[in-house]
C-alpha cells in the first residue's frame, strides 16, 4: 500500500490506508503519534546504510553486497566465481570487513615481537635505524626509517582522524550538545581517570612523564572486536564507541600538541601558521581541487617538523581546512542526471545507430562521474580515498617499526615496577571505570541520554575494550621517554594492558548481550 501511494504520506493518508487494509484503526493512531516504532525504524535504516544499502534496488549474491552491472552476464559470473573472482572477492570481503584493519595490526605486532625476540633481532633493529635521506639542492631531509614511519606517514594517519573528527563535529555523532554529550564526557573520564592514576603510582619519579600513556583508546582495535561480535552488539553501542573515541583522538592529539612538544623554534612556527592562515583562505575562496592543499600541506608538514612542535600535529591541522560543504544543489544535480540518463532511453536501430548509442553511453558515464564527484565534499572523498592507505599500509608499518620488544628476563621483573602498573592499571581499570562512571554521571545529571537499546551492563562491558590502547598509547609513549629501557618497559606494559582489556572486554560482551537478527527475511502470504 505505501509503495502504491508513494506521493501521499501524510498521517491523515496513512490512517485512510490502515482503515482500507482492515487495521486496528484506533491502535495504529496511537503508535502513529506516539512514534512507537521510530527507533526500530531508524535503527533498521543505519543497519542498511552500514551493510552498504544505500538504496533500492541493492543486490547482495551469496551474502556479499554486488556493486557491478545489473545485466544477466555479469551477474552470472559473480555467481559462478571463476578462480581469479574468488581471489578478487576474498580480498574485497577481507578489505570490507570492519575488523580487518585490527587483525592486520594485530598481525603485523606479533611479527614485530618475533622478530625482536629472535634470532634476527639485532638486523630487525638496524633496519629501522637505517638513515635515509631526501635532497634538493642544498636542502636536505634525513631520518631514520622509525622515524620516517613515525613523523612522516603517521602524519597521513592523523590526517585522516582529522577528517573524522571534523566529519563527526559538522554532520556526526557530535554535530548536536545533545548528541555529542554523552561519548565526549564518557572519553573526558576514560582519559582523566587512566592519567591520574598513572600520575598517583608514579608520583615524585622521572617516569611521571608518561602520564598520558594509558590516556588513549584504538579505534582500530575497539571497534574490530565491536565488528567481530556482530549482531550480539546493537548497532547504537557501535555508533557511540566510535564517536568516543573520535572525541578520545581529539584529547590524544591535544595533549600531544601541548605536552609533549620539543623546544619551539619561533621562526619556523611563524611560517606555519602563515601557511595554515593561506589553507584556511583556499577554504573561504571555495578552492576544491586537493593539489593546492597537498603543497601547502607539505610545507606545512616541514615547517612543524622544524617547529619543534610534533609533525604529525600538521595532518590534523591540515584536515580542518578541508571544506566539507558541497557546492552543489541537490534539484540540479537530479534533474541533470535524469536528463543524461533520459537521452539514453531510446530503443536501438540499426549497427551504426549501436555503435552511436556506446559513445553516448561512454560520455554519459563519464559526465554522471564528473558531477557525482563534485555532488561529494573534498573532505569526504579523501577520506574515502585515504583511509584504506592509513589502515593497511601506515598502521601496520608503525606497528612493525615500534611494536618490536624484547621481551628479556629484566623486562618481566619491571612487570611490577611503578612504571609499569601504572600503565597497565591505568588501560584495564582506569579506562572502563572512567569512560562508565562518567558515562552514568551524564545520563544522571540529565546532560545526557543512554543509547537506545543499549544496557549498562553492556556499556560497562563494552568500556573495558576502550582499554586497547595500542596505536595512540606506543606514539604517545615514543614522545615522552627517552630512555630506551624505559620506552622498553612502556611498550611491554602496554601490550600486556592492552591485552587485558581486550579478552575482559570482549568476554564480558559475550556474557551482557543476546544474540541480535537483524536479517530481513520473506515470509510468503497466504496467496502465495
């Protein structure tokens, strides 16, 4: 009935069809006006839109989404999968799947262990110490390649938690104070709790330093073991991890900026900011094209570097000059892609009338591209194109250069140094006690509501994952210690904490949530 009435949906119209098909009429009106079933609808509709059913009609072969033609031929041979198809798709599938990008990191430390812990330690650690050097002239950049993984390709890594961050704020889980009230204040006590108590074990020692160690959460990692358990976690409790920990790299890239900055050269720090003041007129002057903001970036990325300030700074910075509105009207758009389209909706006639047909078709396809590419924001499209690269190439590459410990007999005695517990109970208790604690102050106070369909049993749970804090916690613990054998201890500790609160968390998920179907299935009538 709705699908025949399309153009007429108003509540007086609805009531009308209710009546028509034999409806409790009464009943209907109260849930009509009560919104009884909103949430489950707006639940199904961000299911759709994270399967990637963005539309209808969507066609999903043997449980995998089919992006090609929708001709016969091709969906036949998506259905037959020759050899070379499987290949393709169990890279595709591997790709799509939202913890793929935590078991590559996963990988990718285990092979930095190995390594360090092996027969090829001492070559595993020269590698990374070997010097590179770019030149131009009498211009010329060295660092060894940790260095270069940690201070140059890191900095795509925050470039594209600055487009997530700037995403979240302007259309995200933290463009309203009442959405963005309840993850915000769950991270402000995940980071608070965790660096006060390293702070109190560590307090009146050198390693004090590393205060903001346990600070951090993986978003990698959270939300891959979220992904793993599927339907047994509501989609609602997915969406408020990520906006917490979008805001949690927000507070990591602060406190990286403010505490744990080098000697500041003026001079250099000048030049940034004038170059960061030109991003941000590129921006006012509706420039859209990505080149001029690479260059600036660039230099950007140099002048940081040189700053004294943390370069990886730069990527962030960068990211919130990239415009995030599109210039399009969406009437025009429409209206230009269907009269593209119209003009192929011709029957064809003889050979070169085919053979006329394929060049309209191919300037078609190429003019739809052309306006659906401006249709999307410049932030939106490079973070679709960047964020594969940030992580399957760049996480996993700082994995395999800082993740690699030797895991010696005076490693496992400083378990139980300060140093060390502090870390460890800053991820596995501060972390899931902070972020729950605050979380139920919001929800109490009123300045915030708890997820729908979410429990706090399950948040409580959930909580400990935020715990992993892996990526965030090594690049933070590179910055403030110097010593090797304290930066040694650091990484054990957080691997070990890490490790903690992933099995507890991901346990007691198994143990606070049912299983969830969220598949939609045909059931026949009657006529049928």
């Amino acid at each position: 009935m709705l699908f025949e009435h399309q153009g007429s949906l108003s509540d007086g119209r609805l009531v009308e069809y209710a009546a028509e098909l034999g409806l409790d009429v009464e009943r209907f009106k109260r849930d009509l006006e009560g919104h009884h079933f909103a949430e489950h609808v707006h639940e199904d509709f961000r299911s759709g839109v994270q399967s990637g059913a963005n539309g209808t009609p969507t066609f999903y072969i043997n449980g995998e989404r089919f992006d090609g033609p929708w001709d016969v031929e091709s969906l036949l041979e998506e259905i037959e999968r020759p050899l070379g198809i499987q290949v393709r798709n169990l890279f595709h599938r591997f790709t799509r799947m939202q913890a793929s990008g935590a078991i590559l990191l996963l990988i990718s430390s285990i092979l930095a262990l190995i390594f360090a812990n092996s027969g090829a330690a001492h070559d595993y650690l020269m590698f990374w110490e070997t010097s590179l050097t770019f030149s131009l002239g009498d211009l010329s950049l060295s660092e060894h390649l940790a260095g270069w993984v940690n201070d140059g390709l890191m900095v795509l890594f925050f470039f594209v938690v600055g487009l997530e961050i700037k995403r979240e704020i302007a259309v995200g889980e933290l463009s309203s104070p009442r959405q963005a009230a309840l993850p915000i204040v769950a991270a402000i006590g995940g980071m608070a709790l965790p660096a006060l108590i390293f702070a109190f074990i560590n307090a009146g020692t050198e390693e004090v330093v590393g205060w903001a160690v346990p600070m951090a959460t993986d978003i990698a990692f959270t939300l891959g073991l979220l992904a793993l358990l599927g339907r047994r976690v509501p989609l609602s409790l997915r969406v408020f991890f990520t906006a917490l920990a979008i805001a949690d790299d927000l507070g990591a890239v602060l406190v990286i900026a403010f505490f744990y900055t080098s000697e500041i050269v003026s001079s250099s720090l000048i030049l940034g900011a004038a170059i960061l003041l030109a991003l941000v007129a590129l921006n006012r002057l509706g420039v859209r094209r990505p080149l001029p903001y690479i260059l600036l970036g660039v230099g950007l990325w140099l002048a940081t570097l040189e700053s004294g300030v943390h370069p990886t700074i730069a990527g962030v910075l960068l990211a919130l000059t990239i415009p995030t509105k599109t210039r399009v009207r969406a009437q025009a758009f429409m209206a230009q892609c269907t009269a593209l389209l119209g003009g192929l909706d011709r029957p064809a006639g003889d050979e070169s009338e085919q053979v006329d047909l394929s060049d309209r078709q191919q300037t078609a396809a190429h003019t739809l591209e052309a306006i659906a590419e401006r249709m999307q924001t410049p932030a939106h499209r490079l973070e679709h194109s960047l964020t594969p690269w940030a992580t399957f190439l760049v996480l996993p590459l700082f994995a395999l250069a800082n993740a690699g410990v030797a895991l010696s007999a005076a490693a496992g005695t400083g378990i139980t140094s300060r140093l060390s517990l502090g870390i460890i109970l800053g991820l596995a208790v501060g972390k899931p006690l902070g972020i729950s604690s605050f979380a139920w102050l919001a929800v109490k106070l009123k300045i915030a509501e708890l997820p729908p369909r979410v429990e706090w049993s399950q948040l409580f749970a959930a909580s400990w994952l935020a715990g992993i804090g892996f990526t965030m916690a090594l690049f933070i613990a590179n910055s403030a210690f110097t010593d090797y054998n304290q930066l040694a201890m650091a990484k054990v500790s957080i691997l070990i904490g890490s490790l903690f609160s992933g099995l507890i968390g991901f346990s007691l998920l198994l143990l606070t949530s049912r299983m969830r179907d969220r598949r939609s299935e045909w059931v026949p009538s009657p006529a049928d």
